[in-house]
C-alpha cells in the first residue's frame, strides 16, 4: 500500500485508471455469467528477472519452477493443504481458474527460458523498482500486455515482496520478491518457505486487497470474506474472532492475510471472481491470454491462443510416487512431488516414425502396492490426450520397485514441434490423463517431433479470410462455423472438449452451426478437421 501511496503522487492519472478497473470489476460481480463454475480462463506466461549479489541470492531453475508449481496448485485449488480449511469456509475455498507457465518465447519471438539472471553489487532494493530499469542497475520488464514480470532480488527491511495493482505504469508493473522466499525448494527462510509470498503478491497484482482492508475492520472489496480487525501472523487458531464476527471469525488462512505459508491455503469465490474481472472482455489484463509468450517459436502465431492442458494430480504421495522416468534424453530421478511435477522445462527430440523405449518406476515409502503406468504424448499438440494413438503406454499392474520398460512408435503423422508428454502412474486403473485420483503421482515433459507434419497444414488460424471463422464468440446458445469455398462442406467434422479434455458430445454440428445450448458456463476447445486439417479455438460459452 505504502508503494501504491506513492505511485499516485508521482501519477495523479493512476486514481482514475484505477477506479475505471473498479468500475469494470463491480458490472462483472453483478453479471450472472460471471458467476461460473471451475473451467479454466487462461494461462499466462511469467518471465522471471533474478537480480542476484552472491551465489545464495542466484537461485536455481529447480526453486523457480517450484515456485510456478505452487502458483498453479494455489489458483487452481490444487494444493494438497485445502483440505485443511475450516468446514465454515470450505464452501468458499474457489479455483481461480488460472494457470502460468515460464515464458517459451521473449517479445521478440525467439527461444527462452523465462528467465533471465543479472550479478549486481547491490545488496539491498528497496521498494522504490530500481530493479525494475537497466538504467538503475536493474533488469526491464518485458512488455506488462504479454508477461506476468517477476523480479527476485534482496529488497532488505524484512518485506518479502511487493506487488503493483492493476492500472499502474508498464514499465513498473509485476512483483517482486525475496530470493529466500521464492518457491518450496532451495534456498528459502521458514516460515516463509512454500511459495505463499508470491501466491499473495499475484494476488495483489490481480486486484486483490489484504484481507483486513489495509484498515482497522477495514473493507477487502469482496463480499463474501469476513470483515477483520487487521493482519493476523503465524497461525491462529479456529476460530479467532474479531470485528464482531462471532460465529465464524477471520478467514486467517486466506493468501491474503499474513499468516505463515503453512497456514494460508485458500482463495474465496468473491476472490476469484473479482481476479477474473480482470480478463473479461476488455479487462485490464485480457491480453496476457492470447501471449504468444508460453508458446514456443513454431507453435502457433498470428493471434492463436496457447495451448493449455488439464491437470493431473495424485492426492496422495504417502505410500508411492513416480520416482524414476527415462525417455531419449529426459533422465529424471525423484521422489514425491506432491502428486504432481511439471517438468515441461526437461525435453527430449522423437523423430517422427521412430521407434521408441520409455523407462519408469515407482517409489514406495514402505509396503510396494500395485501401480498402474500410462504415459500420453500429445501428437496433433491440441490441448488434450484423448486422441486415437496418444495412450503411448498403459501397463499392467506392478508391485515391483525395479525400472520397467515399454516401447512406442511415433506416428509419422505427428505433427513437427514441441508438445506435452505426461506419465500418470496410479493404482487405479481408470485412472485417465486428466483429474484428481487417489493414490499416484503425475509428470509432464516436452517432447519435440521432428521430421512430422508441417505445422503449416495443421494449424491454420480460425477467422483468417481464407479459412474457417468462427462467431459469436462468447457464445449463448449458438455457433457459427463457415466453411471455406474450397472445402468439401460434407467432410467437416467439428468436436468440442472442456478444459478436462473430455469431449462435450451433447454437442452437435448442422448445417454449419454447432448448437451449444446445453453446456455449461465455461471455456471450451473446438477441434474443427476435415481430411486437409484440423484446426483449434478455444470459445467461452456465457
């Protein structure tokens, strides 16, 4: 607050940018479609600037990437602690149906990392964003309209990070957090050691207020979080009462409260609806949606959406988990990730036509019980793994702890570029490629083919003059796809699937209308193919 206070001095304008995103946000609470259930908005691509004075402060990708896996967990209500909130609030714990993924392109459309790192003799920051500028020794941030910006670096004065609320100057806007208090693994200082800074801070740079009103009893702007004295620390015990909120107390394990990192697990539905104001239709953060920044080089452009996957995650890791998984040069030994791993920075070339072996086992903390292994590649890189061929294994049940093998072929059909590979192992065997399940463990990795499809052929842009188009979009109850002069209209076939991957077949296509009437509230993916291409667009239906 005490950095926002200064940011309207020096901009006077700020106050009513500000104040037009609060007038935007209230019309979305009030908007009926607004009130959706748990599809996924979109996926944002994150660069990380590391601003660093000794080896300590230099962290490593491995504490990065966990701090992207707590920050997806924590928005999409995946963190294994929700459990923990009180019966009272558990109704209100929500998904906030965003994802984020380290940049796979920089804003001049090459190759990255999604970070970037800097050596610096300066030991402390401040909060004044000198990190934030070349000019003073800092790093720039890459373009606010594509990028969620993360600088970490020392700021000193105890604060662990500060965030800029929307409305503010791009050159500035982002977050900022300690080194020692980025990510779960590496170097962290407890209490502050399982990511929470940034879920908070992301929080704050989605529009979201301290819980307490920055006020004694202050107002949060949202409803449905009880009204509370001020900050809580540590944790507090169910339930602690202030503010005349005798029945149930504070919402002290709200991310937006003070409280440890173990002791904050849960954003409320009022919460997740505000932060989705915020990509609506003309929203002040809408356009980090259509990045092409989380898509790598080749994989899309002239304004497709990135493409997004469903979660996976085993609920529990105390008996077994995916300790081992081996495939070209993907070479990974682990043990338990809470129930799921993204390493989609690892990746491996399958030439396409190849024949493959993939290597996997299972760890046990004691008793070894019976896993069952399935390992899916995303071949047409559409968002799901439902298509014919993309279950590249499914092994039988297995107690043993030793490496097991299994072997492929990739498809000569697949398409050239990088996709998803993700191995789910569980002791169910329904286990599916999407979902929560019991016991178990999922990994994700990218795979690039090569020698495949041309993308070209297979990922034409929908609305191009010459292509399909698709409109309205949102959509209420109605579709409509028109089908270019030199395809044969008869041989189009157009399927939907949800954010799960499963395919909506209530769904039907006539006479160049897909009648959507009776899907829920949510967004959608539209496969469209018609023996030439196939073709993909995500649509909101409201």
């Amino acid at each position: 607050m005490e950095a926002l206070q200064a940011q309207m001095a020096a901009d006077p304008s700020l106050a009513q940018r500000m104040g037009d995103i609060e007038s935007r946000t209230r019309q979305f609470e009030a908007n009926s479609t607004a009130q959706r259930a748990t599809a996924l908005t979109g996926t944002i691509p994150v660069v990380v600037h590391v601003i660093y004075s000794n080896a300590n402060e230099n962290i490593s990708d491995a504490q990065i990437q966990s701090q992207i896996a707590v920050l997806n967990e924590d928005f999409r209500k995946l963190n294994s602690d929700v459990s923990k909130t009180p019966a009272a609030f558990a109704g209100l714990a929500a998904d906030a149906g965003l994802q984020f993924v380290l940049a796979k392109r920089d804003p001049n459309g090459n190759a990255t990392t999604g970070i970037e790192r800097k050596s610096s003799t300066k030991t402390t920051w401040g909060t004044a964003d000198a990190m934030k500028s070349t000019s003073t020794g800092g790093l720039n941030a890459w373009p606010a309209t594509q990028y969620l910006n993360l600088w970490v670096c020392n700021i000193g004065g105890g604060i662990l990070g500060y965030a800029q609320f929307p409305g503010g100057a791009a050159s500035t806007d982002g977050v900022v957090i300690g080194p020692n208090y980025f990510g779960r693994t590496g170097y962290l200082s407890a209490p502050f050691n399982l990511g929470r800074t940034a879920t908070h801070e992301v929080g704050h740079w989605l529009n979201l207020r301290h819980i307490w009103g920055d006020a004694n009893c202050g107002s949060d702007l949202v409803s449905d979080t009880p009204t509370q004295q001020a900050d809580n620390a540590g944790c507090p015990s169910f339930p602690h009462r202030t503010c005349g909120n005798t029945t149930n107390g504070d919402m002290f394990m709200n991310y937006m409260d003070y409280t440890d990192d173990a002791c904050m697990y849960m954003f409320s539905t009022g919460q997740s609806t505000r932060m989705n104001a915020l990509f609506a239709s003309g929203g002040s953060r809408a356009s980090l949606l259509t990045s092409l920044g989380g898509t790598a080089p080749g994989t899309g452009g002239g304004g497709t959406t990135p493409v997004t996957y469903c979660t996976s995650k085993g609920t529990s890791v105390s008996y077994e988990f995916i300790d081992y998984v081996k495939l070209g040069t993907i070479a990974r030994t682990s043990g338990a990730d809470a129930g799921y791993y993204n390493g989609t920075a690892i990746s491996t070339s399958l030439a396409a036509g190849s024949a493959q072996t993939i290597s996997y086992s299972a760890g046990f903390t004691g008793t070894a019980y019976s896993e069952y292994f399935k390992v899916y590649i995303d071949y047409n890189q559409n968002g799901v793994f439902t298509d014919a061929g993309e279950l590249v294994v499914s092994s039988a049940a297995s107690n043993v702890a030793t490496t097991r093998s299994s072997n492929f072929t990739v498809p000569a059909t697949a398409k050239s570029g990088s996709t998803r590979m993700r191995v789910v192992m569980s002791d169910g065997s329904g286990t599916t490629s999407c979902g929560s399940y019991s016991y178990g463990e999922t990994e994700d990795y990218t795979v690039t083919i090569t020698g495949g499809a041309a993308r070209a052929t297979s990922t034409a842009r929908l609305g191009s003059a010459t292509e399909y188009s698709v409109y309205p979009n949102p959509a209420t109850n109605v579709l409509n796809v028109t089908v270019p002069a030199d395809r044969d209209a008869a041989a189009v076939s157009v399927k939907v699937y949800d954010v799960r991957g499963a395919e909506m077949k209530q769904v039907r296509f006539d006479n160049g209308q897909l009648n959507v009437s009776e899907l829920a509230k949510g967004v959608y993916m539209l496969t469209i193919a018609d023996g030439q291409q196939v073709m993909h667009q995500r649509f909101v239906k409201q």
